[in-house]
C-alpha cells in the first residue's frame, strides 16, 4: 500500500506540531530528522524558504536573548515557532486547523512515558 503525497504532508506538518510543543519546555536539539521533515515540506511547498528556515533557526536556538526568565525565553521560543508554522502552513496549502494544532498535543497526553512515538 503506498501512502498519497498529501497524507505524507499532513504527517510531516503533525511532526512539527509536536516540534512546536516541545519547544516550549526547551531548545530542540538540530537532527537529520527535523532537517529532512522541513526539507520534504519545503519541496511540496510554494518555494518561499523564509518560514522554513525561521522555523528552525528559532525552535534549535539555545540563547535567552535578553529574556529575564527562562520562562520568558521559552515563550517567545514557542510563539515565534508557532508563527513560522503558519508560514509554512499556508506554503504547502494546508490550512491549519485547531484539530491539526492539538492532534499531536493530544496523542503525547495519551500515550505513557517512553511507550511508541
């Protein structure tokens, strides 16, 4: 059975949603797979590059940035990753539903602690 392009990109889009999730506890440490994830994206996409690479440049950023708190630094680290997300959304012609912005969210609140990603 082989998998359609589009529902390959709703995956890839739900991979970084959850990418955006995480981000709001810490920095996201740069990996082929977030790399090939955005890259996949990018070749379906418009051929705008600009959300794509904001995307990772802020969610792999370990600086404060001047932030006061920790806190704060992974406020602004998670609101600018979800505003690139909507970038990268509207590239590849999905729209970006809430279903889409809590699928991953709720799927982690289901599964246990190291059980299957």
């Amino acid at each position: 059975m082989r998998i359609g392009t589009d529902m390959l990109i709703v995956k890839a889009l739900t991979a970084l949603e959850e990418v955006g999730w995480q981000a709001q506890k810490a920095p996201i440490p740069p990996s082929f797979a977030l790399r090939f994830t955005l890259a996949y994206l990018f070749a379906h996409g418009d051929g705008r590059r600009a959300s794509f690479d904001e995307f990772w440049r802020i969610v792999t950023d370990i600086g404060d940035h001047h932030q006061s708190t920790p806190t704060s630094t992974n406020i602004v680290r998670s609101s600018g990753a979800d505003r690139e997300l909507y970038g990268i959304y509207k590239s590849v012609g999905v729209y970006r539903s809430t279903d889409m912005i809590f699928s991953c969210h709720q799927r982690q609140k289901r599964e246990k602690p190291g059980g299957p990603v």
